[in-house]
C-alpha cells in the first residue's frame, strides 16, 4: 500500500491511535515499537477494540481478515503519512522550540489565536519524532492555524522535525542550557536550536524575534522577521512589563492585561503570543482576553495555597537556566519566610557537577530563609547554610518531622524527580 492509499484510508477514520488503552472505534492504529515494548503484539487487540486497521511491520501480525497493513517501518510510515497531510491541507504552521518555556508559549499562542481562528496546538508537551507527526494529523480541513512545539535533546532533531512539519512561521524561545549532555554543550544548543533559523531561511519563511535578544537577531539576520519587545528595542511590537508581584502585569497598545502567570521570565513567553496575535491582526481586546484566559497547569508556575504556606510548584522541569531565573523571580517576591525546594538536573552530563555547584552557590547568595536540596547531584555539592537529602525519602523523613508553617516556598526540579510529592508533606 501507498502513503497515498493509506491517507485516503486515514481521511474516513476517526484519527490515529498508538495505545489499544485509547482506542476510539474506527481508529487505525499504528503499532509503534520501542526499547521495552512492540506494538505489533497489540495489532490484533486494537482491532477486536474497534480500530478499523492496524499498522504492523512484522509479516506474522498482518493477518486479520485485512484489517492489518505491513508496511517496513511503522514510524517511518506514522511520519510520512503526517507529512503527506500536512501537504494535503496546506494549513499555515507556526513551530516553536527553545531551551526554556516552549510548551507555556504555546499555550499562551494558542490562547490568542483561537479567539478569531480555529486552531490545532500540540498536546501537552508531545513534541518529539512521534508527536509532531501525531499533532499534524490532529488537523483537519476545518484548521485554520497549526501550532507545533518541537522538542529536542540532540542536534539534528529539529531539522527532521522542521522537514515533517515544514513550518511558515518559527519562533525559538531562548538558548539555554537545558539537554547540555545531548547537545554537548551550550554551544551546541545554540546550534540545535537555529536548525528552526535555517529552514525558515532555507524555505524563505518567516521568524518571529525577540528584540531584546541579541542572539535571536543575530541568528536570524537574512530571514524575514517579525520583532517584539520594550519600546527600548524598537520592535514591531511594543509590550511593557507593568509588574510581576506575583502575577505579570503587562501594557500592550494602551491595554492592560493581567495575566495568571508569575516571573519575569514569562514576560517573553507572553509578549510572544501578543506579537503573534498581533500579526495575526488580532484586535488588542481579543489578545487580552486570550492572554488572560491562560491558567498555568501540569505543574508549571502553579501557585497553590495550603494551610498557612503558599506554594510556587514548578516542578514539570528544570535546568541550569530555567532554574537561575526561577531563584532570581523567587528571590524579588515581596513575601516573608522564603524557602526553597530545589530537586537534581538531569542530562547535563560532564557539566553536572559545576551546574549544580553554581545553583546551590547562588541559592545561597539570594538569602532565602532556608533552601533544601534534594537528589544526587545536589548531595555532592559544597554548601554553608542549605540542608542536603541523598533522596526523596530521606527529605520526607526529615519534614515529617520538621513542619513547614507561614512560608512561600518555591519547589523545583527536573521532571524525574517529581517534586509536586512534596505537596503531600506539607
């Protein structure tokens, strides 16, 4: 069979289906395979499930009354096929990548976007060489904007992703040094990331820039650009910060809009979606009815109150950047009794060590009541005035015992180390 035969067969499904859990009657179900399971084992259950096909590359699973399809590589074909529709729609799609921030702007796009058009956005933080092609063949004709969140911990990765989904827009949130092992090095971020820059610049496309990043405008010289920023950079357009204590207060076009975020360092994410919006000719109402419809989930920047603390979780990730600006944001809050719950950053690699150092080093220097560290990395680090845990479990047996009371307490780390449990003890 055909890409082309199966898109025509995909077209009177009802979507696609990689997990027999989520299975929806008429499905195709692709049997995807991986480092602890093969899905090919499932074909025959999706299919009794109700999936009209399923997708199989193993000869012994494609005999099911031709409900099955063999193709090579189940991926591959998954990836081609989103390909194929993404060309077949020919909906406009922005992409987005970046070190910190990606799946928050995103979402923030997407709040604005949809207030005049009908849009698909990635779901959640699916955003690798199996959720793009799953977001792309999300759309359909009704789609009037695709919005695509690629994610990567490796050079090479976003140029494949850039060729899946071949974006009219781009937008890099910032060079960071998150994934540092993968990329080797900050340098190599940089690197990783651009792949977005080249294919805009490769495909005469459209970036949106940050004007208040050298190294956006810097890497983006000779691509099309649309450009946000303070009045200070002379930008397309113009969004002040107001306040951030906590919640981000921000001016755009002599309107006011109060958001749910909090840190200064989502005053770009939101200036993002503004200036896309704006491009987009989204009235200033509508953009600030988008921006402040947005409330921050999954862990991400959540203020929740419990008992006499107030807790700022964002625990969905961290790493060396994310979690300089989280400290430095905690740190301007105009609140009494600070504390902080700092949990290990992973896939730094040979950088490990210093990164960490660094963290505790400015932790300390930020004065803060008490800071905790919890995991590894952080247990082999220097320290003066922080308490260390080798683990989770030696940090639960520690504040058992040691109530938190009348504090605001940040709570970070990398998503393996799931730190929303602390919410638990306290």
């Amino acid at each position: 069979m055909t890409i082309e035969n199966l898109h025509k067969l995909y077209l009177q499904s009802t979507g696609i289906s990689t997990d027999t859990r989520k299975i929806i009657k008429g499905n195709i179900f692709f049997a995807l395979k991986g480092e602890n399971f093969n899905g090919n084992l499932f074909a025959e259950k999706a299919i009794e499930l109700g999936a009209s096909y399923a997708v199989v590359d193993e000869k012994q699973f494609s005999n099911n009354n031709g409900k099955t399809i063999l193709f090579t590589n189940v991926l591959k074909t998954l990836q081609e096929l989103a390909n194929y529709h993404r060309n077949f729609l020919k909906t406009p799609i922005i992409a987005l990548t970046g070190s910190n921030g990606k799946t928050t702007t995103k979402e923030l796009i997407n709040s604005v976007l949809k207030e005049k058009y009908i849009t698909i956005a990635t779901q959640g933080n699916l955003n690798n060489h199996i959720g793009v092609p799953l977001t792309l063949l999300s759309m359909n004709k009704d789609t009037e904007i695709g919005i695509v969140e690629m994610g990567a911990n490796h050079q090479g990765e976003i140029a494949f992703l850039c060729e899946l989904a071949q974006p009219d827009y781009g937008y890099v949130t910032n060079f960071g040094k998150a994934h540092l092992e993968g990329f080797g090095g900050i340098e190599g971020v940089i690197k990783g990331k651009s792949e977005l820059y080249e294919y805009l610049r490769k495909n005469n496309k459209r970036a949106f820039i940050n004007n208040e990043d050298k190294l956006q405008i810097e890497k983006t010289k000779s691509i099309q650009s649309f450009s946000f920023g303070t009045k200070n950079s002379f930008p397309d357009v113009t969004v002040e910060l107001l306040e951030a204590n906590p919640f981000l207060k921000i001016e755009y076009s002599n309107t006011t809009i109060e958001s749910k975020l909090i840190g200064t360092y989502n005053f770009s994410n939101i200036a993002a979606a503004i200036a896309i919006g704006a491009y987009f000719k989204i009235t200033p109402s509508a953009i600030k009815k988008g921006i402040e419809s947005y409330t921050p989930k999954s862990n991400r920047s959540q203020i929740i109150k419990i008992g006499s603390n107030t807790i700022i979780l964002d625990a969905y990730n961290a790493n060396p950047s994310s979690m300089h600006v989280a400290l430095e944001n905690f740190k301007q809050l105009k609140t009494k009794n600070k504390i902080v719950i700092l949990g290990d950053m992973f896939e730094l690699g040979r950088d490990a060590a210093l990164e960490h150092q660094q963290i505790v080093d400015l932790s300390e220097s930020l004065g803060f009541n008490q800071v905790f560290l919890i995991g590894k990395n952080f247990y082999t680090t220097k320290n003066n005035s922080s308490l260390k845990f080798e683990n989770f479990d030696d940090f639960k047996l520690y504040i058992t015992k040691n109530k938190i009371e009348n504090s605001q307490i940040l709570i970070k780390g990398s998503r393996g180390m799931a730190l929303e449990r602390v919410m638990d003890l306290i």
